[in-house]
C-alpha cells in the first residue's frame, strides 16, 4: 500500500477528461486499494484518480466512517456513466481534497442513477440519493475535467481567488500530501 500525493486544483491533468479502463490488472488493484488509503488518510469521503496523478476513469467512495452512514461500504466506480437525475436541486456543502480550505454551497440534483463497472470489472447499475449521490456527482465532475468551484459565479467566485492562489503556491494548510508538480505520474 501507499499513500498517493493528492494533486491541487491547478493541476492540468484534473483539467482533462479521463479514458475508460479496458480490463482488471494488478495495477488497477494495487490503484484503488492506495487511492482508498490515500483518502482516508485525508479525511476524505470520494477520490477520482485524476485527483492522484492518473488519467483513468475511475473513482471511490467511502461514507462508511460517517456516523449517518453505518452501513455504508466502500464503492469503487470505473467507467462511469450518470445515466438519469431526479429529484429537487439541493444546495449542500461541499469541499474537496484538491482545494484544501475550501467549503461552498453547490447545487446538485438530489437522486441519480449511475452505471459503472466495480472493483471485479462486473457492470453495476445504481441509484443514489442524499450524501451519496452528491459525492458520486462530485467525483464523476473529476473525470469530466470539471471542479466544484467551477459552479461558481460573481462575487462567491472571485472572494476565493485569493485562496486558490495560495493552494497554488503551495501554501494550503492540508494535513496530507499534495503533489509539488501538476505532471500526470503514470
């Protein structure tokens, strides 16, 4: 196991879409089981691969350490697909391990329903509500090349400037290890 550097906002490897994986491997294995460690060590709830360096279309989620989610077990999505929203749009708080410090209301559909292939690479249908849907459509965002604040506009948007200009100095107050340069790692 080890613990991946969690690449900044800036990063240009977070800016581009993912490619979908063609078939299990130990390295696929030894990814999701490092990314799972990886956020968990920061506290985490969802990890896109991007968001560690690599350009594959995968992500995971674990609410399981949340007292509200007791039953809860850790998911691993690759090759996602959001195939339907439904539901009221739900303003809700929402961070993120690459804009360390950062918190704001975004605005997401309340239910989904996602199509992925698991940790085995056996195609999987869901639905998702609450906390999880929200999760889920945040990282599926990681793979899009899309970042929460970029939900942002006007005045919200530019009081965070200064913030994000300090997360790319390098000067975020994380407790975990961020990536020093924005280079995919493959």
């Amino acid at each position: 196991m080890a613990i991946l550097p969690i690449y900044p906002y800036d990063a240009q490897v977070l800016r581009e879409e993912t490619r979908d994986l063609e078939s299990p491997s130990q390295d696929l294995t030894q990814l999701i089981v490092d990314m799972f460690e990886t956020m968990h060590l920061a506290n985490g709830i969802g990890l896109a691969a991007n968001q560690v360096g690599k350009g594959d279309s995968l992500f995971v989620v674990d609410l399981s350490g949340m007292e509200e989610y007791p039953e809860a077990k850790p998911l691993v999505f690759i090759n996602p697909l959001i195939t339907d929203f439904a539901g009221d749009d739900i303003s809700f708080e929402e961070g993120c391990l690459s804009v360390p410090d950062v918190r704001e209301d975004i605005i997401r559909p309340e239910k989904l329903l996602i199509s992925y292939r698991d940790a085995n690479f056996e195609l999987q249908e869901m639905e998702a509500d609450g906390l999880l849907a929200r999760v889920i459509q945040h990282e599926y965002d990681h793979l899009e090349g899309i970042f929460f604040t970029d939900y942002l506009k006007g005045l919200r948007k530019r009081l965070l400037m200064p913030v994000l200009k300090k997360i790319k100095r390098g000067e975020s107050a994380a407790e975990y290890q961020m990536a020093a340069d924005a280079a995919i790692v493959e």
